[in-house]
C-alpha cells in the first residue's frame, strides 16, 4: 500500500507548475526515503529532479518501491482542484498492478473531502546517476532577484552569458536591439538571509545558456526565497530551490558551445 499525506498542500501544486513546463510525461517514485522524480525535458537538453524526504510528510507509507507514470498537464489541471490549504493525500497499490493514482483533497475544516482518481501511464525512462560534482563557483541569490534578471534579459536576447569573478555575479546577453549586463554583487544581509547574494568562488567562470530554458526554471520561484547556481565550465549548471524543509527541486543544464565571436 502507498499512501503519503501531505497537510501543506499548496506546496505540491506549485511544485508541479515549476515543472510542467519543461517535462510532459515522467516517473514518480516511491521508496521508504521519499517521493521523487528524475525526467528530461523533450528535446534532452534539460534535466529536472525532485526530492520530498518521506519524513516531511504527515503521514508516509510506502511497503515497496513503486514508480508511477503521470502526465504533468494532467496531474496539474487535477491540482488545481484542490485548495491551497487543503491536505493532500496520495493512495496507490503498490504490487506492480496499479494502473491509477487516488488524490484526496480536504480542506483544512476538514467539512469537504474530494478524491480524484488518475489513471497511470507506462513510461520508459531510466535514470541518470547524477555525480556529485565540484564546482568553480556557486551563486546564492534572491529568487525574485534571478527571475527578473532572467525575464529582462530575454527581452533583447535569447542566451545570457552568467559569468562569475571576484568583483560579483554578472549576468550579460545581446541581441538585435544591442545589449545587457547585470552585476550582482557580494551583499550579505544578516537580519534578511534571504535577500544576501552569497558567491564562493574557487576559480572565475563564464558560461552561456538558453534563457528560454532559465525562464522555464524560475517557475519555481514561489518555492523558495534563494535560489542556488552552482557552475563549472565542464558541467551542466545546477539551478536549485529548496522547498520547504522538505527537499528540492533541481534543474540541470548544458551550457551552449559557440564559437565566441569575442572575448
């Protein structure tokens, strides 16, 4: 038997809205340790990974290992039927037959219940080990801060060169119409943690992205107050936003390889 209760339940449908976007179709997984997802996006270029540890739930039951396909759109457009301080309650058998997924909303009165039952889909995937890395340079910044920057920049251009040395974080893109360049630098605010931009930095880097990509990540904005860049010029970039204390989302991606036209 699967059944995860969930009393935050806002929390889980602002988690699907930053996720949507970029993926269609994926894996839920269930172990004793949590509730996860690992999917690329359609065209392989992005790569998203959720975490909810099994102890942040309310209530967390999972007798064995189960993964259940669903369609995000689907499973978003079911979520907005819920509240957002409705508790939610996730119910699966978990014996390898199940080919649908209950979800129960309650509102916080606990005077209305709905469920919803969803069918499930077969979804080939497999799962990529993701290696712990090292990186030259990791940004904590506001989040609200990253998503501005990153719907500015793409009103001039389509790549945003996110570059990091001891002076700050800039964030430079051009365009037909010219060009951009945001620098945030080092500010730690100690009565607001989560207004510091916080960058350590082992060695300078500089590398170029998809903006259509980091617009789809800052989804996830509602999640979290900081968000975290961690960059290394051999390796997809990291885009972390920590939910709660219940885990994380994660969204990798591969710098684009061009031919620099200058330096």
């Amino acid at each position: 038997m699967l059944e995860l209760r969930l009393v935050q339940g806002g929390l889980l449908k602002k988690v699907l809205e930053a996720m949507r976007e970029l993926v269609t179709n994926a894996n839920f997984d269930c172990s004793s340790t949590g509730f996860s997802l690992q999917a690329m996006d359609s065209s392989h270029v992005a790569l998203v990974a959720l975490l909810l540890r099994s102890d942040a739930f309310d209530h967390f039951r999972c007798d064995r290992n189960v993964s259940m396909g669903m369609n995000l759109n689907h499973l978003s457009k079911l979520l907005r039927c819920a509240g957002n301080d409705d508790i939610i309650t996730i119910r699966a058998d978990d014996d390898g037959s199940a080919d649908t997924v209950t979800f129960m909303f309650e509102s916080p009165k606990q005077d209305k219940i709905a469920d919803f039952e969803m069918k499930l889909m077969d979804i080939e995937s497999e799962h990529l080990g993701i290696p712990e890395a090292e990186y030259q340079a990791i940004v904590k910044m506001p989040s609200q801060e990253f998503s501005r920057i990153c719907k500015d920049l793409s009103s001039i251009g389509d790549t945003v060169v996110i570059s990091v040395t001891k002076e700050g974080v800039k964030f430079s893109t051009r365009g037909d119409i010219g060009s951009a360049n945001i620098v945030c630098r080092q500010n730690v605010t100690v009565d607001k943690p989560e207004e510091s931009t916080i960058i350590e930095m082992k060695d300078p880097v500089s590398l170029t992205f998809a903006l259509r990509y980091m617009n789809s990540f800052v989804k996830a904005t509602p999640l979290s107050n900081t968000v975290t860049i961690s960059l290394s010029s051999e390796l997809p970039v990291v885009v972390e936003y920590q939910i709660a204390e219940m885990g994380y989302i994660r969204f990798y991606l591969a710098p684009k390889v061009e031919e620099e036209e200058e330096s």
